[in-house]
C-alpha cells in the first residue's frame, strides 16, 4: 500500500497530536492491528521545515508494522532533501525496516574542508 494511502498517527511527546503537518491522527483505518511506534528526531534545516509549533523532539509516529525509513520521510514531508538517517544510533538507508520502538533520526548532510 503507498504511504499516500496510510492514515499515520503522528503525535509530538508528550504533547497533543500533530494536525498541523497534514496527516491522519488514526492508523488504524488501514494497518489494523498490526502498527507500531517509532520516535523522530530532526536536526537543522530539517527541524525547519515543520511548523515552529510542532519543533519539539522527539515526535512519535504510529506506522503499520513492516514500514520503512521512507514512509517516515514522505509522511513528514522532507522526502525532497538529503539527510544522514540514523536508526536506534546506527547509520541506515530510506529501504531499511523499522521495529516498534526504533529512533529515526535525520540530520543534514555535511561538507567541509
């Protein structure tokens, strides 16, 4: 099922639930049962780019088991910038399978001389 298709749960702990970043408060219309929780953490120009309402870390997704870093990416909406993902302290790829529990966290890429 395309992510567009996925009604994710994306709330900001330990505050209320996130409206503002155009998803859905429920996972449960589409991943039934099986859904778990990942927190998110965005650093620099990734931070930004949500709401400054909605800038406090971590925020916490509620996702259908088996999801991917990518339905993170594209349910935040920064799936059109680089970053350096890190799962649970541990570099990781947009292809690579979450668990419940697991930290996502994206920072800008970095360069320098």
């Amino acid at each position: 099922m395309p992510i567009s298709a996925l009604n994710l749960f994306v709330r900001q702990l330990p505050h209320p639930t996130l409206t503002s970043l155009g998803v859905a408060k429920d996972c449960q219309n589409y991943c039934g049962d099986a859904t778990m929780r990942v927190k998110v953490k965005l650093f620099g120009p990734l931070l930004e780019r949500l709401p400054p309402e909605n800038r406090r870390m971590p925020l916490e997704l509620e996702l259908p088991d088996g999801a991917t870093v990518n339905a993170v990416v594209e349910a935040l909406g920064i799936g059109d910038v680089g970053a350096v993902i890190l799962v649970n302290d541990q570099e990781a790829h947009r292809g690579k399978h979450l668990n419940d529990g697991d930290v996502v966290s994206f920072f800008p890429p970095l360069a320098g001389g």
